[in-house]
C-alpha cells in the first residue's frame, strides 16, 4: 500500500497494491494495522455504507457538528470526485479542500479525518461509494455546507449538466455560516 499526505496533510490518500492476471485482481482493500501506520492515527471503524448514484448527484459536503466522523472511502463501481474540507476553527488549514478522483479503475482510498466536510460527485453513469466510518451516523447531529460556497471555491469537475443535490443538500449553509464543531 502507499499513502500519500496531501495538500492538507491530514488527509491521506490510500493505494492499495493490487495484484492481477488473466483471472481479475486482488487487493486488501483494508487493514487496520496498515492502516493506522498510514494515517497516523488510532482509529477504530464501526460502520460501513454503500450509495449508488448516477452520473451528475453531488452529495455532500456533510459533517456531524458531535460524534464527528472520520471516513475511509472508495468506489467500487464507476467514479466520482470526491472532496474533503478542512472545517476545524482551529487548523492551519481551515476553510482549505483537497479533491481527488476516485475510481473503480484506479482502486483509491481517500482518508478523510474527524473534523472534515465530506462530499462527492459521480463522473460516471453510476457509481457504487462505499465508505467506514469512526463514529455512528447521527441525523440529529448533521449539517451540510453548500456544494457551491464561493469562499471555498471548489473546483468540481464539468459532467456537462447542474448537479443534482437532495433537498437537504439544496439548503447547505455557506463555511461562514454555517454550524460547526466545537
């Protein structure tokens, strides 16, 4: 596996060794010790969740303002632009994003820290997410950043058509005001 610290270095980004033949491939798409020696971190996953969307659904950016969740994501089908956002008031980095295309082909891992904005979007006809998570989902405790904050300027990838959002994600707050943790 290789891991590399991105613009903000608590984000990490993960590629498997894969192993491959006539037959298909392999790879250890995840383990805990490595893991935790890629990351720097300690940190114990207990639940995972699949999403299926079609080409142009933006999700996101979503964070949890208590019982934050750090995410280790990947696509098993398809591609999607998958974005994290610095949204800790005390970071060096605060306010700044870091974007990579995650792909079935390309077999990425993106970690995304506690303390994060997460979001995606799909590149493909559909792609298949799939993604751990360091704390339990918490509706109550959800909150979204708009997709399109002119503060953070995200440079989201043209797939030739307005993205499609949740009605949740259309009433995003802006990073200024936007609830966030403690």
């Amino acid at each position: 596996m290789q891991a590399t610290r991105l613009a903000i270095p608590d984000v990490v980004l993960i590629e498997p060794r894969v192993f491959g033949d006539a037959r298909g491939f392999f790879y250890e798409s995840f383990n805990q010790r490595a893991f935790n020696e890629a990351t720097g971190t300690s940190h114990q996953f207990v639940q995972d969740n699949h999403s299926r969307s079609g080409r142009g659904v933006l999700r996101g950016l979503h964070y949890q303002i208590q019982q934050p969740q750090g995410k280790l994501v990947r696509v098993v089908q398809g591609a999607v632009f998958d974005v994290a956002v610095d949204i800790r008031k005390s970071s060096p980095t605060f306010g700044q994003w870091v974007g990579m295309e995650l792909s079935a082909d390309n077999h990425r891992q993106l970690w995304v820290p506690p303390g994060f904005a997460h979001g995606f979007l799909v590149l493909s006809e559909t792609a298949d997410f799939l993604y751990k998570t360091t704390d339990y989902y918490a509706p109550e405790h959800e909150r979204c950043i708009v997709w399109n904050d002119p503060v953070l300027a995200i440079v989201w990838p043209d797939v030739g058509m307005l993205p499609t959002l949740s009605g949740k994600d259309k009433t995003g707050k802006s990073l200024q005001h936007a609830e966030l943790p403690t």
